[in-house]
C-alpha cells in the first residue's frame, strides 16, 4: 500500500461517500494517513494497513445488517459512521505501540478512539450516540439504551465469530 491509496480506497467507495458527511470521511482517512506515516516501523505500519481494510469490511458488514436484519432499524448514515470510527483508536496504538492488545500497549483503544471523536466537536445528528457506541464497541457487554453501542458490539462479537452472543 501507499499512503496516496488510503483515501482513494474511501472515497471511491460511493454508498460510503453519500452516507457518511464529507468532513467526517476525510478525518478519518487523514488519521489513518498520518499513523500510516507516524508508525515506528514495519510491522506497526502493516498493522495499520489491516486496520485500513478491516474497517471497510466492518463498514461492508453493517451495510449487510442494516439491510438484512429486519429488527435492526437504525439511520443508515449514523450506523456507517459508528462502523467507520469504531476503531479509529486502533490507528495511533498501531503506529505507536506495534500491538492491537490493549495491555499491551497500555491504550483503551476504544476510549482512545472516543476521545478522538469528541475532540472534533463534529456539529452532526447523533454524535454523542456514536460516541458512545465506539466507546462500548470492544465491551463485554452493553446494557444502555442506546441502539448504535449495541449495533457497535454487535460488529466486534461478528468480528470475532462469537454470534451466539447476539444482542438483537
Ligand atoms: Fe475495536
């Protein structure tokens, strides 16, 4: 990969390009171009350059919930954006620390990656519910009301195959 592929692999991506605000998308790929460039070496770099592609097939995989699970009601846009910075926290522990395990590095990449957002004070509907949702999304469990925390640790667990714990 090469840096200049990162935003064209987004942004060539239509349906994410009409869902998600453009102010967003280019955060989020600018800070995966920037820990692309920051990582301490190879391995952190290549670690990084997963996270690039497993986020769009998180993205692809909400898309597929959204439109398959009839009891899965959420705004299209919101849902996109949550899977987009889900792990947005994964990008500077990558680059920094070379590892995804959060005692290893010693970063709570989802509070990480909250935190993040926050700072951006991005004025969009929902903010504080995808928030929220990227906060719980690495969880063992979330028992709030908020829809996007549950669509958000609905990925992780689909992520690592455990559906038996289903939430919806
Ligand atoms: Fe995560």
């Amino acid at each position: 990969m090469i840096k200049e592929e990162i935003s064209k692999l987004y942004f060539e991506n239509e349906k994410l390009v009409n869902l998600v605000p453009d102010k967003l998308l280019k955060w989020a790929t600018k800070v995966m171009e920037e820990n692309w460039d920051n990582a301490k070496d190879d391995e952190s770099r290549k670690k990084v350059e997963y996270k690039i592609y497993h986020t769009l097939a998180v993205i692809q995989a909400g898309w597929d919930i959204m439109t398959q699970i009839k009891s899965v009601e959420l705004d299209k846009s919101t849902g996109t954006i949550v899977c987009l910075f889900h792990d947005i926290g994964r990008f500077p522990q990558a680059a920094k620390s070379n590892s995804y395990i959060d005692e290893v590095s010693g970063m709570d990449h989802a509070q990480v990656g909250a935190e993040m957002i926050k700072k951006e004070n991005f004025l969009i509907d929902n903010i504080e519910e995808i928030i929220e949702a990227v906060y719980w999304h690495s969880r063992k469990e979330y028992l709030g009301e908020n829809i996007y925390a549950k669509f958000g640790l609905f990925q992780e667990i689909l992520n690592r195959g455990r559906l038996k714990y289903l939430i919806f």
